[in-house]
C-alpha cells in the first residue's frame, strides 16, 4: 500500500499530464511565459484573492510574506508548537523571534487562546514586539481564522496563512490561502496540490504586497531584472511544473477533494469511538493533507505502526518533536505548549489520497484495531 499514491494518481492524470509537458517542451521557454502566468490566474481566481506570485517552494513562499512586511530583529512572530520546522524557520532566518504557542488537541492547529496568552506575555516582557502570527493550515484544515482574526486586529497584527498542507480547505465557502493578509502554499508532490519537483506560492489581495513580492523573487528588480533596487532571492516556479500544476488543478477542483473527503468519511466512520479522531468544526472544510489519529500512548502509538509497517501499511509521525525543542531554535521563546507534547507521542497519520479504495482503508483499519 502506498501511503500517498501517486504514481495512481499519474495513471490516472497521464495523458492531460503529458500534454501539458509536451506543450512546455515545444514552446522552447522553461522559465516564466504564458504557463506560469496562466495558472497564476488559475490559482487566484480557485482561492478568492486578486494575486499569486508562484515561487520555487513552499518555504521561500512564507519567507517572501514576512519579507514584505519588513519583519525582522526586534520582532516577535507567532508560530504553533506543532508543525513543520519551516514555520518557523523563516522568522528566524529574517533575524525575528519565532515566538511558540499552543494547539487544540483535536483540530491540530493553533489555540487563539494560546495564541492571546503569547501575545500578552510577549507585550509583558517588553523585549520583543509582536508583529505577526504564522498561522497554519495543519493536515488540510484551515486554522482557526475567525477567532485568530479577531486577535491579530486587537494587538494589530498581521496573519500569515501557512497554507503548505492547507490547499483546498474552507471555511464557510471561503478558500484557504485567502484568510491571511499574505498566504502561502507549496506544491511539494505530496501536498493536497503537488507538482513533480519543488513550487511554491504566494497569495494576497494586497496590490503594493503582490509588488513587493515579485521584486523580492526576482533579486529585489526594480523596472526591470537588471535593475536592482533591494536584497531579494532567485525563487521561481518553472514552466515544466506550472504545466502539470494546470492539469493537476482541473482534477483537483473537478473531484479529488471531494474524492479525499469521502476517504475520511471512511475512516472516521469505521475508526469512531476507538481511536481519537481528528474534528472538522462546523462549516470548515479539510483537504485532509493527512488523516491522522490520536492513540493512548506512545508505547501503543510505536506498538501500532511496528504492526501496521509488519503487514505492509505505510504510516507516518508528523509530527514527533515540539518546534521548541529543536535544535536549531533552543533557547526557544514560548509558552509551555502541553497539549503539542501529547500530540508528539501520540499522533500517527495513516495512508491518505483521493485515489485510496474503501478496501485499502478497511484493512488499514482492521489492522488498527488488532493492536489497540
Ligand atoms: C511542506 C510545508 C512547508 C514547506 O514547503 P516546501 O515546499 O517544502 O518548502 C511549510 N509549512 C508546512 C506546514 C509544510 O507542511
């Protein structure tokens, strides 16, 4: 079993796939031209907003939102406990303090309570000023964006929507990567959209932001690329991944998130009331990056995926180490974050894509249940 099928999925796909490479491989132009700035319009008209600056991944995506907005030493961005080390990564790599908060134990994402009870005490402690907070879209699910708004316009903050796994989730009707004043998703292959290769985007409604990220992503360009007016980087999308990423995206809008929805359908409808579950709050959507549960312990979490790895079921533990503890951001600024800890020992994300087959997520389910 795969844990994320897709070589299925390119079975599938093939012939819109091929078509579109063989167009980029005709045409002769493999960076930038009219694939790139088609599926750009693609991208925001499919998320709600007026601009998408594509860039070369996920992480150069979250980094080019705080550059925009100048973060840099001196300030404090929030970030959740219990994500993927780029969160955080890009406040610190900008000279910022990533400041950790803590998540809901059954949504995965980050707690607004948590999240006022950092601001207050990084506003207490008068070292840092807060600025921003990253706000992320963990396993498909939109973040809590009403409540998180509500936050960021008290203290004035701005919201960076980390929407890397988020990709097609909602909130009432409303697309994710539209909820942050900047948002930011990546195309990494196995995330909910994925292209073969490194890709990345940037989302906002904000014309002077939209600007100043395109000159960020062409080495600070001023007029023109050999007009240099700031310190940017070289991040690009190339033409070869914006034509798989335009037949991808017709799929993924015409049934695979739809299609996933129905997988988690199954799993919760066989797993209820045995394992812990992760919850969908009333009106929000999941693009169900990953399905992941939560088990006893973590003797009975490892105990489970050594069972279901014996019998050939791929599993994975996203994530197995609180931001706070790596090593790359200790001494960390933060809250005491107890429920990202019991979600490190517990979680445990099983296999997951809008080509899984109701028998596939049976026997990963019967196999579960053996073991708990
Ligand atoms: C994958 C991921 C990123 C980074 O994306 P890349 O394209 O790999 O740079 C950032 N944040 C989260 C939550 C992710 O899952």
């Amino acid at each position: 079993m795969e844990f994320r099928d897709l070589k299925k999925q390119y079975r599938i796909l093939k012939d819109d796939i091929d078509k579109e490479i063989a167009e980029v491989l005709a045409s002769g132009r493999f960076i930038g031209g009219s694939k790139v700035s088609e599926l750009e319009q693609e991208l925001a008209d499919y998320v709600g907003v007026k601009h998408c600056i594509s860039c070369g991944n996920g992480t150069d995506a979250l980094q080019l939102g705080l550059m925009a907005w100048g973060i840099g030493e001196g300030d404090a961005v929030f970030v959740p406990d219990f994500t993927f080390f780029s969160s955080g990564e890009i406040v610190a790599a900008l000279g910022a303090a990533p400041f950790f908060v803590d998540v809901e134990e059954e949504t995965y994402n980050m707690d607004p309570k948590s999240l006022e009870e950092g601001i207050e005490k990084v506003l207490a402690e008068g070292k840092l000023t807060p600025k921003a907070i990253v706000s992320v879209d963990l396993f498909g699910l939109p973040a809590r964006f009403p409540e998180i708004r509500a936050i960021a316009d008290r203290y004035g903050l701005k919201i960076l929507e980390d929407g890397a796994q988020g990709f097609g989730g909602e909130i009432d009707g409303k697309r994710a990567c539209s909820f942050g004043d900047i948002g930011a998703t990546s195309f990494f292959p196995a995330k909910p959209l994925g292209c073969y290769g490194d890709g990345g985007a940037v989302f906002t409604d904000d014309d002077r932001m939209a600007d100043l990220i395109r000159s960020f992503c062409v080495h600070g360009k001023g007029s023109m690329k050999y007009d240099n007016v700031r310190i940017g980087m070289n991040s690009r999308l190339d033409s070869i991944q914006a034509g798989i990423l335009k037949a991808k995206l017709r799929a993924f809008e015409a049934e695979e998130v739809d299609l996933v929805n129905k997988a988690a359908d199954v799993y919760t409808e066989l797993l209820e009331g045995k394992v812990g579950l992760p919850v969908i709050p009333e009106g929000y959507r999941s693009s169900w990056a990953q399905y992941t549960i939560r088990l006893e312990s973590r003797e009975k979490r490892d105990a489970v995926q050594v069972a279901l790895k014996e019998v050939g079921i791929p599993t994975m533990i996203y994530y197995p180490k609180p931001m706070h503890e790596q090593k790359a951001f200790v001494p960390a600024e933060g809250l005491a974050c107890p429920v990202t800890a019991k979600l490190c020992d517990t979680v445990l994300s099983l296999p997951m894509h809008p080509y899984i087959e109701r028998e596939e997520i049976e026997e990963v389910v019967r196999n579960i249940l053996k073991h708990i």
